[in-house]
C-alpha cells in the first residue's frame, strides 16, 4: 500500500520554531471474522444495547436513524462487556475495542461463520400473515422431541435474525428462524448468511405495500426464499390450497405439501367456538387438535406444524400435546376475558389480508353483542384509502352492536361509524362504558397501539 505524500508539508521550519509533534488518536485494534469467531465462542453472548447489557457480553455498536452504538463504546466496556464491536475512531487506547469496516455486516458475517459450523435443519420461515405463530407451534412440535433454537418473539429483522443465528448452542439438533420482509431483496438477504435447508412462506398478502409496491412484489419478495432453496437443494413446506405458493414454489427440488385436501397433511376446522378445534383427515392417525388459538384463519398455521413435526418423525402424541399447549401471548390472537366481557386481542399487526380474516371470523362468532374495535392500517402507500374503504364495505354486510374506529386512514373517510384519533382517546371512551357479556375484537396496526384500550 503507498503513502500519499504531502509535499507541502515538507518545508523546512524556522530554527525558532520546535516541530509540534502530531495528535494521534489510538487506533481500536483490528480482527478478522474468524478471529473474532474465537473470541465470541469465549464470550457466547452478544448486546446491542447498553441498558440490557450484561457482565461479559460483545457489544456491537450498531447504528441507525436515531442513534450511533460507536458513542457508548466506553460506557459499554465500564458496564461489563467484555469487547466492543465498532465502525468508527474511539478515543481510547483500550484493546477491547474492535474496530471494523462496519458493524452490521460484521455482525451479520459472524453470524454466517457461526452458522456454518452446523450440520442441523435449519428452517426459514416468512410470509404476509401468520409467520409468528406458525414459527412458535413449529418450535414447540419440535422442541417436544430435539434440541432446538428458534427466533425470541419478533426479532426478525436484519439485526434479530443474526441474533438469532448466534443464539444457537452447541447442543443444537434444530433451528427454526422467523424472517420478517418490507422491502424486495430483503429475504434474499437473510438467506445469505441463515443458509436455511427448509423453507416455509405462510401466505402472500397485502401487507407492506408501500415498500414491496403491490401484491406482485410481495409475492417476489416473499418468493426469494423459494429462490434460495431452489439453488440450495433445499425443501420447501407448501400449503397447497393456495395456488400461487405452488406456482413460486415450483423450482424448488423437494416439495412436501399440506392442506384441506391435498399434501402429506390433511385438516379442516371442527369448531371455532371459542377456541379453535381442528381435525386432522389425513397423515397422522385422525385426531382432533383442541387449540388455544381464535380464528379459523389459523388452521394452516396448525397443519405446517402437524406436518413438520410428522416430517422430522416427531411421535405423533407429542405434535398434538404441544399444539394444545401452545398459548399465544404478545396481542396475538389471544382470548382475554373481563367479567363477563370476551376479547379477541389481535393487535400486534394488520394489513388488509389480516384484518380481512378476522372481520369475517369474529362475524361467524355466535352472540347477540358484537363490537368492532379497528385500529387504521399502516405502510400501504398510495393504495391506503382504497384499502381503508374496502374494508369499511366488509363491515357493513354485517350486523354488529357498534363500530368503532381509531386513527389512520379511517379519518379520511365518510363512514358514519364512532371514530377516534389515537386508541388512548379510545381507552377512554370504553372505559365510561358499562359493557356486560358482550364480544370484541380489538385490531389494529403495531402502531396503533390498539391494546392500550384495554389498559
């Protein structure tokens, strides 16, 4: 590598002046991946915030719109962490800190090496809908029978999903990552360094349209999972009564299907009063599965459960009992009871396909008291409105004792239903209410933050 030379630097000083000598700030030493690799096995735990930190920890000084990691690089080592992981100059001459190029993809680049050690199934899993539930029942079917890993709660980004890698132990027989997409090249991303063997997409719907621009490009850029395994030799779980996953499926070499009437698994809904009851028809010994879940909407999320843990030869007893188990928590269709009040508390997300599905169950409930609690959709781009009225006209071809609308587009729109800015406006309206054995469904986007009406 040559030096630059300054040549005007060079001139001779007067003999009263004494050369200053230069300010150097410390230069944080540098690693490479596989170097860093040993030291992570010495220190297995990885933060990326200062407040959760613990003794011992890497820190990985990350940045993003808001905030830079690189200015708490000090505190971070006087808290405990063992190392620091950085992109910028650091002003301190302690060996701790690591300096490299960019600590996102250092980030992401050791979590590929790590993952590279394995030899183990590793199972993606994304989709519009559903990916969340169907990445926890899949976790507990598998972790009834082996070691498993799997994605904490939502972290499925491009920060969570190499959290996740590195999360994986020694000891591991499986691994179930959760990948979570706004945006066309994003799971391409992922796959990179998850490297996954297996691959599910729940559905393709109308979420994140802004960012994927339409129902096209979500299917894309859900679909480049499908492309990865198609080039990988990989397999791909398919719910077979949606014909486009079978159509973006096709290249991929091994395909193992599940549905309401074709594939290795088959089911269908029993009852959906409260909770879901489905049957298992075919693939298993015939069974019905009594869940803790609502919504008939989640019967393929329970069928690629069923059908995974019957691909991996999970003891038939074992799929079941840890299906009935599982209770969601986190806003996720979850049924709270209030005196004698019933909610369906799904207001962890929505996008038109989601709220679609659960306008139309909580229709088909049976009771005499019925109100909507809907929260405004977000990151649907020019279509917002349009998507907004739609479901403004699925509203009204039922009956319901109330409406009741927050936020978002709803407030662009002429509906005549009781509209709200924000749900803490919301909050307060139910709670001058004297509500007595009626139903709810409380839905909306993240944002919304539709649980705080029952807050």
């Amino acid at each position: 590598m040559q030096t630059k030379i300054n040549t005007k630097s060079q001139k001779p000083k007067a003999k009263s002046q004494k050369p200053k000598a230069k300010s150097q700030k410390p230069k944080a030493k540098r690693m490479t991946i596989p170097e860093l690799y040993n030291l992570f096995k010495k220190y297995p735990s990885i933060q990326t915030d200062t407040r959760k930190l613990k003794q011992g920890d890497l820190f990985f000084a990350l940045k993003g719109p808001n905030f830079n990691g690189n200015l708490f690089a000090i505190q971070a080592l006087k808290e405990g962490a063992s190392y620091v992981i950085v992109d910028e100059e650091i002003n301190s001459s302690d060996e701790r800190i690591l300096r490299f190029d960019d600590a996102l993809s250092t980030l992401q680049e050791l979590a590929k090496y790590h993952r590279e050690q394995f030899q183990i199934p590793i199972i993606a899993i994304t989709g519009s809908n559903g990916k969340t539930t169907s990445k926890e029942l899949i976790a507990a079917v598998l972790s009834s029978h082996f070691k498993t890993y799997t994605t904490v709660g939502n972290l499925n980004n491009h920060i969570g999903v190499p959290l996740t890698l590195l999360s994986i132990g020694k000891d591991a027989e499986m691994a179930v990552i959760e990948m979570g997409a706004n945006h066309q090249k994003e799971i391409e991303s992922y796959c990179r360094y998850t490297e996954p063997t297996h691959g599910l997409i729940t559905n393709c719907g109308k979420a994140h349209l802004e960012g994927f621009g339409g129902i096209e490009g979500v299917r894309k850029g859900k679909g480049e999972l499908y492309d990865f395994l198609s080039t990988h030799n990989g397999t791909a779980f398919v719910y077979a009564d949606y014909d486009y996953l079978q159509t973006m499926s096709a290249r991929v070499p091994h395909i193992v299907k599940y549905g309401q009437s074709e594939g290795l698994i088959q089911g269908k809904v029993l009852s959906n009063e409260p909770f879901l009851e489905v049957a298992i028809t075919s693939g298993i010994s015939p069974v019905t599965i009594r869940t803790q879940l609502v919504g008939d909407y989640n019967l393929p999320n329970i069928l690629s459960a069923v059908l995974i843990g019957k691909y991996f030869h999970v003891p038939e007893e074992k799929i079941i009992t840890a299906i009935e188990a599982y209770t969601p928590s986190n806003s996720r269709s979850q049924l709270l009871k209030k005196g004698s009040n019933t909610f369906i508390l799904d207001a962890y997300n929505a996008n038109p396909t989601s709220m679609r599905a659960a306008i139309e169950n909580f229709a088909n409930i049976q009771s005499d008291h019925k109100i909507l609690l809907l929260g405004g959709m977000m990151e649907l781009g020019k279509d917002s409105v349009e998507e907004h009225m739609a479901l403004i006209e699925l509203i009204r071809k039922y009956q319901w004792e109330q409406v009741v609308l927050v936020g978002g587009d709803f407030g662009k729109i002429a509906h005549g239903y009781q509209f709200f800015d924000n749900a803490k406006e919301a909050g307060e309206w139910f709670n001058s209410q004297r509500f007595e054995n009626t139903y709810f469904l409380i839905k909306g986007s993240r944002s919304m933050q539709m649980e705080k009406i029952l807050s």
